[in-house]
C-alpha cells in the first residue's frame, strides 16, 4: 500500500512540474494564482489542475494535428503492422500474463484517479 501511494505522490509531482514548465501561461500568472487560492483558505490544486487540463488540451491538439500529416499515417499504420506481426510470435502463456498485468495496471490507475478526484472534491 506504501509503495503505491509513493509511486502515485511521485507521479502526481512530476505531472505537476510538467504541466507547470509546459502550460499555456506564464509560470508567473500559474504562481499568483495558487498563491492567491492558498492566501484564501485553498490548497492551490485548482491552479495546477487548470494548468494541467491546458496543458492536455495542448496536447492533444498537436497530436490531431499530427495525426492529419500524411506520412504519420502511413508510419503509424507499418508500426502497427509490425506490432501485429510480433505479438503472434508472442507465446500465449507470455501475453496472457501481458494482459492480467495489463488489467491490474488499469484497476490500480482507477483507484488512484478516484483518490485524487476525492480530494479535489473536498475542496
């Protein structure tokens, strides 16, 4: 439970630092805003999630933008391809320990998410 929590508080840290040396305005502006949320009586996490929400729309943007550009299509398409080609090489046993690993990865990052959505709730 430990491991997990600290795994999370490290993630949590390190997507905050992202999102604060990526957002979309000023480090100065984020700053005065979590110091004014902190000044009355908040955490300062609604500054940071709306830094990180700009941040994500950001991104996604680029990617869609990417994704237009037809030689990311024909290379996406030839890595899937291959993807396909290796995972039958994959012995069975293999990918089904791939999966159930897979699946607790997701119930762990569904936990956390509804952890930190508690959190933001109370606030």
């Amino acid at each position: 439970m430990f491991k997990g929590l600290k795994a999370l508080l490290a993630g949590l840290l390190a997507g905050t630092a992202v999102g604060i040396l990526f957002a979309p305005k000023k480090g100065a502006d984020t700053r005065n805003k979590i110091k004014s949320e902190i000044k009355h009586g908040g955490t300062g996490l609604s500054a940071v999630k709306e830094t990180l929400e700009g941040v994500g729309k950001d991104l996604s943007g680029t990617c869609e933008e990417c994704m237009e550009d037809k030689r990311v299509k024909k290379y996406t398409k030839m890595a899937k391809d291959e993807a396909k080609k290796l995972v039958n090489k994959i012995p069975k046993k293999t990918l089904n320990k791939a999966k159930k690993t897979l699946n607790d990865a997701k119930k762990f990052t569904e936990k956390a998410v509804h952890k930190v959505e508690n959190v933001f709730k109370q606030k």
